[in-house]
C-alpha cells in the first residue's frame, strides 16, 4: 500500500515544487496513535526478548550465547549510529 505523494508546482515556469506533509499538531493530536501505554509496551517487548533467550538457553547454552551476543552488538551498533 503506497502512502499518497503528491507534488505540486509553485509557478508555471519554475520547476520548483512543494511537497505536502500533515501539520505536527495534527500527527501530535492523532486519535488513532496511542501515547498512553508506550512504557508498558517497551516493558512487555524486553520481558518477551528476555524470556525468549532464557527459554532457548534452557536447550541449548551454544544458543543462547550466540543470541545474548547478537543482542549486545546490535544495541551497542544502534547506539553507534544514533550518536553519530
């Protein structure tokens, strides 16, 4: 599904155009968005990530390494790049 785009000349002799993007206030005030439970859904994402890698270290501990450092690197890289 592709979001609408559109494009519309400033002038008939300028090549120039103007995008149209919605006002800040109005995404701030999207009813569709819901602000109110962000922290409790970061909270349910770490304990689900968190007892994913504990369930599979139950199996097998060469597993559970490998995910705990594949964690560790991608949060350390995204921290890299954010700070960039």
């Amino acid at each position: 599904m592709a979001l609408p785009n559109e494009e519309f000349p400033t002038s008939q002799g300028s090549p120039a155009t103007v995008r149209v993007t919605p006002s800040p206030s109005l995404v701030q005030n999207d009813p569709m968005i819901n602000r109110g439970l962000q922290k409790e859904q970061y909270l349910g994402i770490f304990s689900v990530a968190i007892s994913l890698i504990l369930v599979v270290g139950f199996f097998s501990r060469k597993v559970e390494y490998a995910l705990m450092f594949a964690t560790a690197l991608s949060v350390a890289l995204i921290v890299f790049f954010l700070t960039l």
